[in-house]
C-alpha cells in the first residue's frame, strides 16, 4: 500500500482548509510554458488572443538564456537506492519522497513538471526504471480506476467498469470486467460469444444457466469461488442480501460488456404477434415488458433454499464435470517459502476448456519465481498490495512495470517474466491463461536440468550458484524485505 490512510487524512485536511485544486498534483504550480499562475482576474476582455508576425524567430529579438531555469530549486531529493547502480535495478519507493525525480544510478535527471506526483509515486520503474530495462514492450497494464465506470438502474443497483482492447491494445486474447451489485440486484439474463470465467471478489451470488441439451443448473456462491458459462450459455446473476462484487475474465480480447445479448432486448425487438404464438399466451400477457435494456438493477428478494430454484430439466441437473461453477475457496492453497498458490484448470474443472488460473499470494520481499507460459497470453488482476514484473521481450527488449490492487496486467505467450512483491503486505493476484493445462517453464529449473558445461559456457556462472539449484519449480522465491539491502553489496534472497 502506498496511499496510507495518513495521506488520506492529509487529502482530507487540504481538501476542507482551501478551495480548488484541493489535491496536491505536483510542480506545476509555478510558471510554465510562459505563463506566470495565479492569472489575473479579468471583468471585459482585453488584448488579442493573436500575435504578430515580428515573433518570428529571425525577427524576433533573441532571449536573455539565463533568464529561465528548467532545474528544480534545491538538491533533488532521492529515496533510498536511487543512488546505486542503475543495473541493480533495486525498486525504488518514490513515495517517501516529496517529489520524486526520474533519476537512477548515473542517469536520468531533475523534472521540474508540470505532472501529477501520485502517478510517478505509483509507477517508480517507469519513471526512473531500472538500467536492465531497453527497446519498446507493448503496455501491459491497464488501473480498472481509469475504467469508465457504467452504473446500473436508478435504486443504486451497482456498477461495472471494463479492461479490453480498447485501453490495453496488446491484450488480444482476454478482457475482463469488475461487477459490483447491490443487495438483491441482478445483471440482466443475458448471454455472449465469449467464454466467461469468474471469481467472486467480495459478497455471494446465485447463478443459474441452462445448456443446449435440455440440462439446467443452479448454485450459490461466495467470496473465492468460481464460475464458467461458456459461448452463448444463458445465465441469470442475483447478489444476496449483502451484494456482490465479481471479477470476468472473457476470452476475447475486444469483448465489450455492452455488447451482450439481452433478455429485454431480445423480447423488445419481437413482434407481439411472434410473442404470442410462442408463449401460447394472450397479446396482452406482454404489456409490460420492459421498454428496453435492464443491464443492472434492483431485484426481488430470492428465496434462501437453493432448492426452492432449482428447476429439474427433462436432460437433468448438470452436476459433476458438467458443473459450471467450482467452490475454489474450499481448496487449501499449496504453501511454498514465499508464500502459496491455488490451481484451478480444466483438470478439475473440466467445463472451462481453456480457463487455467493460478492465484497466487507473495509474501513481502518475495516474488513469483522468473518465468514463461508455453502456449497462452497471460491476463492478470491484482487483488491486493503492490508488485512490479519486467517483461523479456524477444529478441532484445526489457521493460519493467508496477502494479497495485485492482489493476490488470497482460503478458503474451512466451514473454518471460517474475512478480515482485513491492510492498508491506501480502501481495495477491490472478493469472488467468487460455490453455488446456495451468504450465509454465521455470528458468531456474530450465538451467538446473541443462548439463552444466552448456550452462557454464553461456552464462559463465559459477558453480556454487549451479550447485544450489533446485531441479523442481519452486514456484515463488523467498526474499529480503528490505528491496534496497543491495545498495550495500550482498544478496536479494533468503537462503
Ligand atoms: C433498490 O435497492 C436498494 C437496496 O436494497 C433500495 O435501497 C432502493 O430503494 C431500491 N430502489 C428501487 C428503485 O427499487
Ligand atoms: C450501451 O448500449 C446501449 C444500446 O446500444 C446504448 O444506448 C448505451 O449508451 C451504451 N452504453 C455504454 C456505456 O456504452
Ligand atoms: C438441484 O437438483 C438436482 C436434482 O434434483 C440435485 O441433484 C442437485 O443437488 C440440486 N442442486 C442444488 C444446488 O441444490
Ligand atoms: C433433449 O430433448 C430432445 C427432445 O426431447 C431429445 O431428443 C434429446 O435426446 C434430449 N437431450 C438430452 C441430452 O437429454
Ligand atoms: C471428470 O473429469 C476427470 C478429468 O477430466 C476424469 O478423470 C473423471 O473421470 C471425470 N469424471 C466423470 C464422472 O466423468
Ligand atoms: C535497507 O538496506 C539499506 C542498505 O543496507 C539501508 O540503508 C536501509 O536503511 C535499509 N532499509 C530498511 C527499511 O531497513
């Protein structure tokens, strides 16, 4: 976490003393770019907003250049490792700064604004990134806090805000939408041409779909569990009396939630005569039907025994590996040194063909062990605290990125990378991977199981090292909390 709940405070106090701008956004408070702030109040416009041709340079007289300075006043102000070698790459808390500066090691300079601190706070290693970093990697992080949030029905019925190709170009596979709905509310009977694979975040849910051989399901779910409809299944949501948020993850790239099919809609764009003859009902039975889309909105109260709506179909209740949900938050996670992981794939959740997730929690200092996935994109969503990932690139490129709780990040196939908890707390996060198993190739076991004369004569490293690997993955990697020890030489791990 690096907004501490004394920023908050802090925000709050600066908020209630002054009028606008209440937050502090950084240097760019001074003159810039040739205007002089605060701006003199006018009462009838004067001058010209035009200028004339004897600006021109040529025409113009030439500036005094020691009139203006872009260098900030006093001696930058660097955190803890900002000094030390570029190459060490050492993440940097920009946030105990006042104002940060995009400097590492030897490189980099002053920046005198405009900007906004609180994002350069948040994304250190893109501001001053480390030496290793080179070359262009596509963007692989996308904050659901710069999502347009789409609210539901009027009643406070609840919202949801989207992550797809549209904001995160490279994340060609999957998309993702975080759903939030209020006690009783509902995301409209709907149905699409994505697979839809969820995790309910907070709060618990009833869901229920029927499949194209006559079978029908019903279940409840709460917080950690998992649910699958796949293409053009239609399912019904309803939060119980405490809502529910959930997180969808889609298997493609540019699904838009507002491009589902609807129940409402479908029903508006029929004739009534058409209703008529294939309900066997009275023209009059369809009166009120709504006008159009209901998306989000409030709902009636469902009975608490399942039992009460789980209609039998002739081709019976789908159960076992037909089930289209998994009580993921009854599986014991698989504790490792640096903290654990969950797999669920379609070895035991046979429905979700291609949905193979991992939710991984990374103690401080640790990181999930440096990586690749043979055969899919990776779409994650981080849940809690901070971390940062440098995604290889083939052939030469590198580039390092942060992120922090309810961000999403993509990684194509084969793109080697680690998590690194950056943070004081736990940091948890979904890998989500279209693929038929949960796999990756582990560099660390890759070289333990090469023979060493090839190894050596690669990467000329020394045998102690290549003695102490581990020819099983490990999965995660243990690690010292301090992130910046290295700046006094030693090591990153715990033995
Ligand atoms: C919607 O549900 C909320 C919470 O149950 C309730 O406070 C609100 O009055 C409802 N609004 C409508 C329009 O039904
Ligand atoms: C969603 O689609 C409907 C129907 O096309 C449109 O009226 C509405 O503005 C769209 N909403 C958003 C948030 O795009
Ligand atoms: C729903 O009904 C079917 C068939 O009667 C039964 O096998 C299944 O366990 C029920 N499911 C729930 C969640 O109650
Ligand atoms: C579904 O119903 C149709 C028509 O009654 C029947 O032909 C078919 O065998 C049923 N399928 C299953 C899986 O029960
Ligand atoms: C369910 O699927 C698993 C793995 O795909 C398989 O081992 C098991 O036999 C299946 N169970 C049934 C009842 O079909
Ligand atoms: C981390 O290690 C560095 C280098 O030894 C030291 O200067 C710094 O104070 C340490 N930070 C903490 C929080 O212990």
């Amino acid at each position: 976490m690096r907004f501490t709940s004394s920023t908050a405070v802090a925000l709050l106090l600066a908020r209630s003393a002054s009028a606008a701008p209440q937050l502090k956004y950084g240097e760019n408070t001074g003159p810039v770019g040739g205007i002089t702030p605060p701006i003199p109040t006018a009462t009838a416009p004067s001058g010209s907003p035009y200028g004339d041709s004897s600006l021109l340079g040529g025409n113009a007289r030439v500036p005094d250049v020691d009139s203006d300075t872009a260098q900030v006043p006093e001696r930058p102000q660097l955190v803890n490792g900002q000094d030390a070698d570029a190459d060490l790459g050492l993440y940097l808390d920009l946030a105990s700064a006042d104002a940060p500066q995009p400097i590492r090691g030897d490189y980099g300079d002053v920046d005198p604004g405009p900007r906004t601190f609180d994002y350069e706070k948040l994304n250190p290693d893109l501001f001053a990134p480390p030496g290793t970093d080179a070359g262009s990697v596509p963007n692989a992080v996308w904050p659901l806090g710069l999502s347009h949030n789409r609210p539901g029905y009027r009643g406070r019925s609840g919202w949801a805000r989207q992550q797809n190709t549209d904001v995160l170009p490279n994340a060609k596979r999957m998309a993702g939408v975080d759903m939030k709905l209020a006690p009783n509310a509902y995301r409209e009977l709907h149905w699409h041409t994505a697979g839809e694979w969820a995790l309910v975040l907070k709060g618990c849910v009833r869901v229920a779909a029927i499949n194209d051989e006559n079978q029908s399901f019903t279940d409840d779910l709460c917080e950690g569990d998992v649910w699958f409809f796949p293409p053009g299944v239609p399912h019904s949501i309803q939060a119980f009396d405490k809502g529910v948020e959930f997180l969808l993850v889609f298997d493609e790239g540019d699904f838009d939630e507002n491009g589902t099919f609807l129940v409402s809609e479908m029903f508006a764009r029929t004739p009534r005569e058409v209703l008529s003859k294939n309900f066997h009902a009275d023209v009059d039975a369809f009166k009120d039907l709504p006008d159009g889309e209901l998306y989000i909105f409030n709902g009636t109260r469902q009975p608490k025994d399942i039992g009460q709506q789980n209609t039998t179909a002739p081709g019976g209740f789908l159960s076992g590996n037909g089930s289209y949900t998994y009580h993921w938050s009854r599986q014991e996670p698989y504790r490792v040194p640096g903290g654990s992981v969950k797999i669920l794939d379609p070895r035991t959740f046979p429905i979700a063909t291609m949905f193979s997730a991992a939710l991984v929690t990374v103690q401080p200092g640790a990181m999930r062990e440096m990586h690749w996935h043979t055969t899919s994109d990776e779409w994650d969503y981080f849940l809690q605290g901070s971390g940062r990932a440098t995604i290889y690139h083939a052939p030469s490129a590198g580039r390092t990125f942060d992120f922090t709780a309810g961000d999403v990040g993509y990684i194509s196939q084969a793109e080697a990378h680690y998590v690194e908890n950056t943070g004081a707390e736990d940091l948890v996060f979904l890998e989500v991977l279209q693929a038929p198993k949960f796999s990756d190739v582990s560099v660390a076991q890759w070289l333990a199981l090469t023979p060493r004369q090839t190894v050596k004569d690669h990467l000329k490293l020394p045998d102690k090292l290549l003695d102490s690997l581990p020819k099983e993955k490990t999965i995660l990697k243990a690690g010292n909390r301090n992130l910046t020890a290295l700046t006094g030489g030693g090591k990153a791990y715990e033995p």
